[in-house]
C-alpha cells in the first residue's frame, strides 16, 4: 500500500516544476508587452521626425523611411507572434495532456517557426534594400556581407521548409 502512495508523490512534484515553469514565461510576456509599447513610440517618432524636417519632399528618403517603417511593423509581427505562440503553448498545457499536448504542441511549433524564419527573411531584405539604397554611406564589404547573411537565411528556409517529412 506504501508503493501506489509514493506514486502519487512523484507526479505531483513534476506537475509543481511544469507549472512553475509555465509561470515564469508570465514576466517574459509582459517584457515583450512593454518592448512593444516603446518600438510602437519609436515608430511614431520616426514619422513625427519626418513631418517636422519635411524630410518626406525628398524621394530618397520617403522610401528609406517607409522601409524603415515596414521594418518596424514586421518586427513587431515578429514580437507578437512570439508573444502570443508562448500564450498559446501556456494555455495549451493546461487544457491538453499525454500525446494530444505533444502533437498540438509540435505543429503549432513547426507554424510558428516557418512564420518567424518567413518573418527575419522580410525583415532581413529590408535591410539589405535600405542599405543598399544608402550605398554612399555603406562600404562595399558591409553591403556583400549584409547579402551574404541574407543569402544564409534563404538557405536556411529553404531547408527548414522544403526538405521537410510530410507529416
């Protein structure tokens, strides 16, 4: 009778760590939240600051501020999707057990990581196009690594996403 109580303990405790685990993405997630509130404010900055110097006239730098803008908001995509996958994974856990949470929990990582790496590839041409753009402040080898990298990124998608099982 002593052997089924000393069962009963073990989940508990590892049931106690999953949970505790759980709960300490809570900060994180309101960390994410602030970084979100000040990049909104820097986002409306750049636009004030644009205004204020009639920077917009001038062609040139319209598109590099619009890029700078698309940047901007492809990253705070980036952000909640982050944030909101973490919310969903946590809200995962405490409704599904046993191999329904392994499953669920495998294919919403697999869209969230073919959304984030879709994500830093947009992210990353960009950048690479405002730098180019701004060639006469870029050196040459800045310009060919920032390709490079992004290069590397491509590959990485390709096989993140194409050689890929079928499940």
């Amino acid at each position: 009778m002593n052997e089924p109580q000393a069962d009963q303990g073990k989940p508990q405790t590892s049931d106690i760590v999953i949970r505790l685990t759980r709960y300490a993405q809570i900060p994180m997630l309101i960390g994410l939240a602030v970084a979100m509130v000040l990049f909104l404010i820097t986002f409306f900055i750049d636009i004030y600051d644009a205004i204020q110097t009639f920077e917009f006239l001038d062609r040139k730098k319209t598109i590099l501020l619009i890029l700078n803008l698309l940047d901007m908001v492809f990253i705070a995509n980036l952000l909640i999707m982050v944030a909101t996958n973490t919310y969903n994974t946590f809200l995962l856990k405490k409704s599904v057990h046993g191999d329904d949470y392994i499953q669920q929990g495998e294919k919403a990582y697999r869209r969230m990581k073919h959304r984030i790496v879709s994500t830093i590839i947009i992210i990353s041409s960009i950048h690479v196009l405002s730098e180019l753009l701004e060639f006469s402040q870029t050196s040459p080898l800045q310009v060919a690594a920032l390709f490079g990298f992004h290069l590397i990124l491509l590959a990485t998608y390709v096989v993140t996403n194409v050689f890929r099982t079928n499940d």
